[in-house]
C-alpha cells in the first residue's frame, strides 16, 4: 500500500481483457476500498470518442478462519453494463421476479 501526502492506494491487480496481468496502483475511498468499477477510457485512433474498458472489483482473496475478504482486484466486464448504481428499497425494480408466489397458495 502506498501513501502520498494523505492520499492512500493500492496495488491492484487486473484480470481478463486488455489489462489483463498488470498491476495498477488504485486510490482508495473513504471506506479503504478501491472503487467498484473501474473505467479506462481508450482514444480512438480514428480521432472517434474513445472506448471505455470496465472492469468490476471482485474479491481477491477470503480469510481462511473468519472469511473476511482480504484484498481486491478488477475483473474485465466485456458487456461494459452501466450498474454500480444505488439501488433504494422503494424504487420500482427492474422487471425481473421478486419470488414472490402469483396467487394464494394452499
């Protein structure tokens, strides 16, 4: 983990798409953790508007006694979906089924 001037990172390896293998330093938030996705604009080399890699953290490692998470690292999203959002219990939802039985059972 590196410091600079109160500004923290870490190391944080990327897997799978371009990026895959490299090891890139990722400031932190307040909470300690590195952002949820990771965006890597690309310029076009037509002069078109660039490309944007996604990738989406993913836990590196599990503590083996307390299974706490122990370290990140960036898995590529080739779909590149737009999620990270907040999602707050009174809002309509996506469409997709709650579970919930459609009539009375019995």
């Amino acid at each position: 983990m590196a410091e600079t001037e109160g500004v923290k990172s870490q190391d944080t390896p990327f897997e799978g798409g371009p990026m895959d293998g490299r090891v890139l330093p990722v400031l932190l938030g307040m909470t300690g953790h590195p952002p949820k996705t990771y965006r890597i604009p690309v310029p076009d080399a037509a002069g078109g508007p660039p490309a944007v890699l996604v990738y989406r953290r993913v836990p590196r490692a599990y503590g083996r006694r307390t299974g706490v998470v122990r370290g990140w690292k960036y898995r590529y999203d080739p779909e590149g979906r737009r999620g990270g959002r907040l999602r707050w219990p009174w809002t309509k939802g996506d469409g997709t089924p709650s579970g919930k039985p459609d009539g009375p059972t019995g």
